[in-house]
C-alpha cells in the first residue's frame, strides 16, 4: 500500500485522437476516501479522463499513478485497486445475480477461497441478498443499478468509479443509489462522472469540472457554488420607493417589483453597490428591513466557468 494520501494523481494528462485533442494538460489528486465529482457537459472530455484513469484507455502524454503504481507501466496491478462502472452496467441478464457476482469475483482474480465471502459482502453493502438467484434480466433497472455497482465493489478496491449511476432511474431510485453510494464511500475513494449538477450538488464532497478538455476549476461543492460572484439581490424596504428612483442608480440593470415592498435586483460591477442603497435608503427614509445577495445558482457558474477556456484545438469526447 502507497504511504501517499491520495489514491489516484494524475499528472499532466492529455490524449490527442487523430489530430485533435480531446483532453489537454490535466492535472489533479482524489483523497482515500469521500466523493469526488468529474463534471462536464457530453462532449467535454470527462470520459476520456475516466477512461485513461481505469486503464481503459492509453493517454498520450503524461501519467497516472493508482496507489503509486504507474498505470501504463504495470497495468494489472494497478488495476486491482479499481472498480469501474460503466454508464451502461456490464451485466449477463441471463445469469442469476449470485452467479454473476461470482463469475466477476473470479475475473478481478478474488482468491478462491474467498469468493463467496466477497460476493456475499458486495450483496449485502448493495442490498440485494434477497435477490441472490433471481435472473438479472427480471430486475428492476434501480436493482440492475445495484448489481452494477457490486460488481464493481466484489475485489474490495479501495478506489471506485461510476458513471452516470444514477441515470434512467426513476426519481426513488436515484435517492436509493445516492445514499448506496454514499454508504460504499465511507471507506474509500469514489470518482463520480456526470453532467448533472445536481447530482454533483447532493452527492460529492469535491468537484473536478472539465470544459473542452481541460480543467476549468478544482475545489468544495462550496467554493464552487460561490465562484461566481452573486450578480443580483433580493431588497425589502417599510416605505418602498418609486421604481423611477431605485432607477436611478446607474449600477442597477434590471428591477423586478415582486410586491410587499421587496424588490430583485441586478447589478453590475461589485456587491458594494449594496452599501450605497443601504445609505440612500436612511438619507431618503425608505426603511430598508433586509437586503440580501441571491447565491449564484450551479447552473449559472457551469455556464460561466464553460465559456471561460474554449480552445479550438481541442475536439470533443
């Protein structure tokens, strides 16, 4: 085991096909354990990353170490601290779920003697032992979700990495595989690949976000859902003024009057715009009772932060 506290780094990544480069100079490191998002709208690179990370894909330039081991280098084992699921889950629909936990037990080269043990703790921590000699073609698609990710947990890798695990599933499904994924992350890394913001928002611990194929921020789901500055505010005065005199400020951009004296705002420049309402209101008795700045929504700072590196160099996924 690495003495490093990170399970995966990966230096300088970028993979060119052809002539374009579809993933250009990233660089980043995920923790032993939480949940990290890779975020990205189709087309931005994020799969080609997950797809060099777990050894599917041969990068170009640069390099990825899995719990110290070099990937390109020595494939095998590093590849034995990974589990993978794919968007579409590589299951056998003609085999029962035990069956086919077993069989890949067998190919993550599980020790023999231990193969019933692993297949039994990957049933229990996705709660699917009920359903142990049921055909996973008569499953559900949330419990075929499910076996998805117990295949990708049977060989005990410390390192996991899904794929857009909640997608297709109704809305009950996607809170159960949430916290499934929530609970598999307790003891170690998982990498979640999406375009979901929302999914990024309730899930992750941290985010990666990638845009045309380079990194375009790294940080909390805090920090990234305060990036942008906050471009508007929400006012309430006792003695509301005019439109035509809050009009007046030359800062202002739009003012929306939703009634009861409140007032939406938006601004240009900084939030310091907010200070001088706050001394035109006494100077003029407008009874301000309460201002506040509108946080920036995640859909707002995934536009903007999308438009921020675009290099027409780089192709798509």
């Amino acid at each position: 085991m690495s003495d490093s506290q990170n399970i995966v780094e990966v230096q300088h990544l970028s993979h060119k096909y052809s002539v374009d480069w579809a993933v250009r100079d990233i660089s980043f490191s995920i923790s032993r354990k939480g949940i990290m998002g890779l975020l990205g709208s189709n087309g931005a690179g994020k799969s080609t990353t997950m797809n060099i990370i777990c050894g599917v894909l041969n990068q170009t330039e640069g390099t990825v170490l899995i719990n110290g081991i070099d990937l390109r280098k020595n494939p095998v084992e590093a590849k034995k601290y990974i589990g993978f699921l794919p968007q579409k889950p590589p299951l056998h629909p003609e085999l029962t779920v035990e069956e086919f936990l077993t069989h890949c037990a067998v190919l993550r080269r599980v020790p023999a003697k231990q193969v019933k043990a692993a297949v039994e703790e990957a049933m229990e921590k996705c709660s699917i032992t009920h359903f142990r000699k049921r055909l996973i073609k008569n499953l559900s698609g949330g419990y075929q979700q499910r076996v998805g990710i117990a295949q990708a947990i049977v060989h005990r890798p410390p390192f996991v990495v899904l794929d857009e695990p909640t997608n297709g599933l109704d809305p009950n499904q996607i809170v159960e595989i949430r916290n499934l994924v929530k609970e598999i992350a307790r003891d170690r890394a998982v990498l979640i690949s999406t375009h979901n913001l929302a999914e990024v928002q309730v899930t992750c611990d941290d985010i990666r976000m990638i845009d045309h194929g380079r990194m375009v921020f790294e940080g909390t789901i805090e920090e990234f859902d305060n990036y942008v500055a906050p471009a508007s505010f929400t006012v309430r005065f006792a003695a509301a003024p005019a439109l035509e005199e809050l009009a007046a400020f030359s800062e202002f951009t739009n003012i929306e009057d939703l009634g009861r004296g409140c007032f939406r705002i938006r601004f240009e420049g900084d939030a310091s715009v907010t200070e001088k309402l706050v001394a035109e209101s006494c100077a003029r008795g407008w009874q301000l009772q309460e201002i506040s700045l509108d946080k920036t929504s995640l859909d707002t700072i995934f536009a903007k932060l999308s438009g921020k590196l675009v290099d027409n160099n780089i192709s798509a996924e």
